[in-house]
C-alpha cells in the first residue's frame, strides 16, 4: 500500500511571474494523481514539522534568520532564483512534516512506501544557506529523522533530478552512516557533482551525465555505478528525491528521459530496498516544471511505488 501526503499550503508559496517553479506543478500532479488509476493509493495531509527536525541538518542560525525574514505581505528575494512568500514558510514547513510523516509510516510498517507532493523543492538547500528554489532539504531531514527515531543505521538518498542536490552532498559530506547517490546533467546548475565527489567515506556516488545523453546512458549510470554501490551499502531505508526535470519536454534542461525511465528506476530502487530495507522507500518531490512532463513522470513513479 503507497502513501501519498499533499497539503493545500504548497500552493501559497508564491513564486514571480512566469518563475519555472509555480503552484500550478502541485495542481498538475494532483490532477494526475486524482485519475481512478490511483484509486488504490491512502491519501492524507502532510502535517506541519517543527523546528527540531530542521535542526537535524540545518544551522540553527540559518533557520532562525528565515523564519525572521519571512514577509507579511509581497515577495522577498534570497538570491535570483529563491524567493519567499507569506505562504512560504507554512509551504515549506509542510514539506518537512510530510516527509518525517511518510517515513514513520513507513517506518511503522502501515506502508510499504510514500510519495510526498509538496512544494517547494528541498535538495539544493545547503547546511545554512537556501538556493536554487530550496529552504530546507526534506529528503535530507527524513533519513535523519529515520536514524534518530528508529535507529537505522544505514540510510540512502538517492536523486535523480535533473540538477545536482548541493544541498544533500553538503548535509552528508563527512557521515559514513547515509549514503548519497544522485544522476544529473552536467555542466548545469548548481555547478557540483563531479564523480570525484565522494564524500569523506566513499558515501557520495555522483553520475554526471551529459546534455542529451537520454535515457540508454541514464539507466547505464544506475545499473553501473549507483545500483551496485547501493546494493554493497546495504541501506535500511531508501529516501527518494524524486526531481523529474529530466524529462526531454523540461525546459530547465536536456536529458531527454521519458515517462518510463522513472518508472524504471523507482523498479530498480524498490528492489534494492526489498532486499535490504523491508521494502521501505519514501519519495519526496523535488524539480520538474514542464507540467505535461510532470504528470507523466509522476504517474509512471507513483505506479510503480504501487506496485509494491
């Protein structure tokens, strides 16, 4: 049984006009998600998370500075890309309680997996800095949550958004217990990725792809280099960032995959998890902006979660 937990407030994040990363991506997928093929998946709402889980991979500094900064009326900007709201702060906070909620439930055994449809994205958010459209990084904080809750000792998070997750390398650079694996386009931003990029216990497994590369080359990378140092992790829970702007209708970048190949490697993902984690994986959404592609790669990745 898959879980899917979505809340209205990811629509009152408030973006600038024609800003790639808008509320209309939470209506796309929940108008995809709403067809009766999905009748079989448990929907609820993400609750809200406090900030005592941020803190389990955010400066206490930095956290305190945004909540101050959040605006009662029109937008702030943090950089180019990264703006608030007075939406913003509940949209983002939702996204932390609705990641930590789908872990427990899945920790607890109600669920095999989750699929969290929140916005705004969370993986480029470093340890005390918000870019890229991201203030915390929510995929980040459930591993976490996981590892100080249940006490699983081993986690991974694994991204295969089309942009690198910064944030998620900066968060777990130096920790041997939570290993990172991320496919993404490179050079695109953020600019990080390399493969030798590894973190400072061989826990970092970054696969850059090149622009157009598609999706024989985005499936080799998992089957080569990710799935295997995966399997030899052994991790107790899979955390996914599912970031779907590889899609080829994307605008943001030009990998080319289509609506199967995520629901090829959420496959890939599920096994790995079945043999090492009781099948438990936890999906958080992270980038895809055109929304055609968006609904198309979500419900291959949600199929596929259901699959279970």
């Amino acid at each position: 049984m898959t879980l899917l937990l979505s809340h209205p407030a990811s629509l009152d994040h408030l973006t600038p006009p024609g800003h790639p990363e808008r509320p209309d991506r939470i209506r796309a997928v929940e108008e995809v998600l709403g067809e009766s093929r999905f009748d079989g998946l448990t929907r609820g709402e993400a609750p809200e998370g406090n900030l005592d889980l941020v803190a389990l991979c955010h400066n206490e500094h930095y956290v305190e500075e945004l909540r101050h900064i959040a605006p009662s009326s029109g937008l702030i900007y943090l950089d180019g890309d990264t703006s608030m709201s007075p939406g913003t702060w509940e949209a983002v906070m939702r996204g932390v309680g609705g990641a930590v909620a789908a872990t427990d439930a899945v920790m607890a055994g109600t669920h095999h997996n989750a699929f969290v449809a929140t916005r705004p994205p969370g993986h480029h958010a470093e340890i005390s800095k918000p870019m890229g459209f991201c203030f915390f990084d929510h995929a980040a904080i459930a591993a976490r949550h996981a590892q100080r809750k249940y006490g699983i000792a081993r986690a991974a998070v694994v991204d295969f958004d089309v942009h690198h997750g910064n944030g998620t390398q900066d968060i777990f650079w130096a920790d041997p217990t939570v290993m990172y694996c991320s496919t993404h386009q490179m050079p695109l931003f953020p600019g990080t990725g390399a493969s030798g990029e590894r973190g400072e216990h061989d826990t970092i497994v970054n696969a850059p792809l090149a622009p157009e590369d598609g999706s024989a080359r985005f499936r080799a990378a998992f089957e080569n280099l990710i799935l295997p140092q995966l399997k030899k992790f052994s991790p107790e829970l899979i955390i996914i960032s599912a970031g779907f702007d590889a899609h080829h209708r994307d605008p943001l970048a030009s990998l080319n995959l289509k609506g199967e190949d995520f629901g090829w490697v959420t496959r890939q993902l599920m096994d790995v998890a079945d043999a090492s984690a009781g099948g438990r994986v936890v999906s958080v959404l992270e980038g895809g902006y055109d929304l055609q592609g968006l609904k198309e790669s979500v419900a291959a990745h949600v199929t596929a979660l259901m699959g279970a």
